[in-house]
C-alpha cells in the first residue's frame, strides 16, 4: 500500500481525507479524539511544505435541518486550537470562492472544507460516490491522501472519487491502522478473540472468517444470550437476535471446542442502574430476567484463555458499559490483558468508547479507530477507500 512517506509533496494542493466525524452538542464538541489522531499526518504535510485541505463528513444530511447541527466549523476552532496556527474555513463544497480560497494557499496553510455530506442533500452524491462529485474535488488537489480510517469500508466521492483521479496514498494514521491489523493476516498462536455488544447479526461475517484463524473465540455482552438460547438455556428478556439461532447452532456444533460462553451472569428486572441485580448461573435465570453483564465465574473462565495468548483481538463490551453497575468485567478483563502485556487489539467502537472512559485506551497495543471499517476487515472483506489507492 502506497504511503504519504512515498509521495512529493513540496507546494503541492494535498487533499486530506480524514475522518472528523466527532459528537456535537450545542456546537461544542464532546469528544475531539478524532481530530487528535489526525494531526501526525497533517503536521507531516505541514513539514513537507505542502498546501493543505482537509475534507471529512460529519453525522448524515438527510434534510435542510441537519445542515446546521452537522457544520464542521467547530472542527476548524478545535484544530486552530491544537494545532496552534490559522486554519481556513470553506463554507461550500464546490464553487469559485472554494476554489479562489485553495488557490491563494501558500505553502503550510490549511484549508478545512465543509462537510462533504452537505453534498448528500441533493441526490447522495457525496455517499453514493458520484463521479462527476469525485472529479470535481479531485481537481482541487495534486495529491490525495486517505487518513480516514473510519470510512475506508465505504465508496464515497471523498475517498474512492478523489483517489480514481489523482496519484494517492494512505496517511500515517491509516497505515498505522493496516500495520496493526496485518499482524492477523498470520497470527502468531494462540490468538484469542473476545466479541461482545448486541447482535451476533453484526458478527457473523467475524466469526465465520476468524473461527478458522482462532484458538479460542470468547463471547460476552447481548449476542452470549442467542448462542446460549441455540444451547437450549432459558435466556427470559435477555437480548435475542432470532433470524441467527440457527447460524449459533451449526458454529457451536462444528467448533465446540473453540468457543467459550458465559457460565453465570448479572441479571435484574429492567434495563437501568436503578434495580438490584444477582450472579446467576445460566441455568437459573428466570423469563422475566435480563442479563446485563458476564459474571465472576465467566470473567475467571475468559482469564484462563486469555492468559498464553500471544495477540488478543477484541470487538464489544462484554456488559452494558454504558451502566456503572454493568461495567464492570469488561473494565476488569482490559485491565488484565494490560497488566499481563498481552498484545491487545480493540476493534473501534463501543469497546474503544469503554476503554477511554476508563482510561486505559492508550495503555493497549492498538486500540482502532474505525469499527465498522475493523469488522469488515476481520471479515476478510475488500475495504473499497484501499482498493482505490491500490
């Protein structure tokens, strides 16, 4: 995979496509994560001398009111911030002010243009990669480079468009992410994988591929509650993803002996901190009851396989995180893998969300930056944002 290392960039137009795709509230921004994992590539460009502008998306323009609540110009404060220099703001996505503003760029300067999905209001041309829209940004640039992890699984006229028509590259941020991931092209053993959060329907395309590849597969969360009901066990109101029973039976039969299951779990009466839970055993809960988190004797069970392994890779809380009660073996088991160096992927998403609520996000050996993106590539799928430069 071409890298930015490998491109001339000296007074060079480069186009950067990153993933600013933040929560915003009231025009402040929650978390600027996001923003941060950008700055090594745009700091780098800045180095070579290149003129710089910036594209991302941010939320889904549906209608004239999601204009305004999905404007990047809180990105650009929060870059000017961090990056400590003047950053330029375009309020279009394409006409002669944008390009009169790109051409009076000089060499380090940087030019953030409004959310490439502003173009999806008319006719989705910016998700559904419109080739005149991908030619058209495309011709405001030399060079592109592609630093949004988090949408390289999707063909957008930002990604696919652009990349098609100029010389292009991975940022450092992307090739940072292909360098971890790779490692599981040919994983050293034993590699254990832990999936949790809700639906095995989201998993499946991951447990087919990596089933074949893993030592062990360790389940949690809501989706544990469709392979322990293809098991024959009473799961009551627990979360239940129907249309996959079947798909839970033939993985447990054929690979009995690589998948592990919660033997007890925290259940209670209703989906909230305010009522009391219990430990229960599978084989006792109750129809009324729900399971909202593995228990100890599982958590016991999980470290026992996790122990030798020589890579970890981790996609889905194993409890409702979000719920202090709930958070806590999902907590206990990232602090295990850290405590005993076991190398550790997390795998984008709510697990990341976890770990840096808990602060131990920079303390693994990977943590994604895209889920979506992470589980299409451990499915073994062709990620279309790569094809491209390829």
């Amino acid at each position: 995979m071409k890298s930015i290392k490998n491109m001339e960039l000296k007074n060079k137009k480069v186009i950067i496509r990153c993933d600013f795709n933040v929560p915003i509230k009231e025009g402040k921004i929650i978390d600027d994560t996001r923003i941060k994992a950008s700055l090594e590539t745009i700091k780098y460009c800045q180095e070579k001398q290149a003129k710089i502008i910036l594209l991302s998306h941010l939320g889904r323009i549906k209608e004239q009111n999601d204009l305004e609540k999905n404007n990047l110009k809180p990105v650009a404060k929060r870059l000017e911030e961090l990056l400590k220099t003047k950053i330029f703001f375009s309020e279009e996505t394409r006409g002669k002010t944008l390009e009169e503003q790109i051409n009076q760029l000089k060499p380090k300067e940087i030019l953030l243009i409004q959310n490439t999905r502003y173009e999806d209001l008319n006719g989705k041309k910016e998700s559904g990669n419109d080739e005149e829209l991908g030619k058209y940004w495309a011709s405001l640039g030399e060079v592109f480079i592609n630093d949004a992890f988090g949408t390289i699984h999707r063909a957008h006229a930002s990604n696919v468009g652009i990349a098609s028509h100029l010389p292009s590259a991975v940022g450092l941020l992307v090739e940072k992410e292909l360098n971890a991931l790779g490692i599981l092209e040919n994983p050293p053993h034993p590699f254990v994988v832990v999936l949790g959060g809700a639906k095995v329907e989201d998993k499946i395309g991951v447990i087919g591929n990596l089933v074949k590849k893993a030592d062990k597969i360790l389940i949690g969360g809501g989706m544990a509650f469709t392979f322990l009901k293809a098991e024959g066990y009473e799961i009551g109101s627990s979360l239940l993803d129907k249309e996959n029973i079947a798909f839970c039976t033939k993985i447990l039969k054929e690979y009995a002996n690589k998948i592990i299951l919660p033997v007890d779990v925290a259940v209670t009466t209703e989906y909230s901190e305010k009522e009391e839970y219990k430990i229960k055993e599978i084989n006792e809960i109750s129809y009324n009851e729900m399971g909202l988190d593995i228990g100890p004797k599982t958590k016991e069970i999980f470290e026992n396989n996790l122990n030798h392994a020589q890579i970890v890779v981790w996609n889905g809380p194993l409890g409702v995180y979000e719920f202090n009660k709930y958070k806590k073996h999902t907590k206990e088991i990232l602090e295990y893998l850290i405590e005993n160096k076991i190398k550790t992927i997390l795998g984008g998403g709510d697990i990341v969300a976890a770990a840096t609520k808990e602060g131990l996000k920079e303390k693994v050996y990977h943590a994604s930056t895209g889920g979506g993106a992470t589980l299409e590539y451990l499915e073994g799928k062709k990620l279309p944002g790569l094809e491209a430069i390829k």
